[in-house]
C-alpha cells in the first residue's frame, strides 16, 4: 500500500516534458468565497529550475494589453490542476531572459513610430480648429479697438 503524501500526481509532474521556449497553459485553482475555480496563464516559458526535484519551478511570460506578466509556477504545487504544452519552439538557450529585453525594445520601437505622426490628425474637426486659430491671431482692427476701450 503506497502512503500518499501530495493530491498532486508526482510522477505525471515529473514525467512533464516543459523546456524553455514552450509555450504552455497552466490551469490554476482559484479559491473564492469558498467555491474553487480554474484559471488559465499562457505564455513563454522562460526558464525551468531545479530540474525535477521537488523545490522545481518554472517561470512563465505572457504579454496582456502590451503589459508583460511572468509568474513563477512550483512544479508539484497542489494550487496547479494540469499544466498543456501548446506549442514546441527549438531554442539554443537554457534561460530565455533576453526575450523581456527584446519586447521592450520592440515597445519602444512602436511608440517611436506612432510619435511621427501628425498631430492635427487626432482632432476631429481639424478644419473648424485651424480657422479658430487663424482668426484669433489675426490684429484688431484700431477702430474697433478704442471702441472696447471707450466701453470700459
């Protein structure tokens, strides 16, 4: 009679093949007011620790909203309903840490490309502003200048 000390199925666990460069998603139990729900991270691998032993984890990045998010995922934690391989990329890497560096870098990138546009074009009447503006800069004629002053 095997004594069982993890609700966690150790040998599926240590038998899961993650490697840097997978993407996986992790389906995780939530507690909330007392009902259990499960909630998928996907993403990047970027590293895998302490291989299959028991303090093993792995580390996950996933970018939502142009916001990059890692979470650090034990391997044998109970919190951890199943964990998929969704996708098998070859990497020539043990840590993919340089991929936070490359997205940011790519951020940027963006960002320089969307400040070389107009800045007229995000106004909707662009035409109503420019003839407010000219109008504005245009002199005061004198005679209807000291007539506002006379009022005063």
């Amino acid at each position: 009679m095997a004594i069982k000390i993890s609700p966690v199925d150790i040998e599926a666990r240590k038998n899961l093949d993650i490697r840097p460069g997978d993407t996986v998603r992790v389906w995780q139990r939530i507690e909330e007011k007392g009902k259990i729900r499960l909630q998928a991270f996907e993403g990047l691998v970027l590293a895998r620790k302490h291989g299959r032993e028991a303090g093993g984890t792995f580390t996950v990045r996933r970018v939502s909203s142009g916001v990059g998010t890692e979470r650090i995922f034990p391997l044998y934690s109970p919190m951890i309903d199943k964990v998929e391989i969704v996708k098998r990329s070859r990497v020539r890497r043990a840590k993919l840490y340089y991929i936070r560096d490359k997205a940011a870098r790519e951020a940027r990138r963006q960002l320089r490309r969307t400040r070389l546009m107009d800045p007229m074009a995000g106004r909707l009447d662009t035409a109503e502003a420019a003839k407010n503006v000219s109008e504005e800069s245009k002199p005061v004629p004198e005679e209807t200048a000291g007539v506002a002053a006379k009022n005063e």
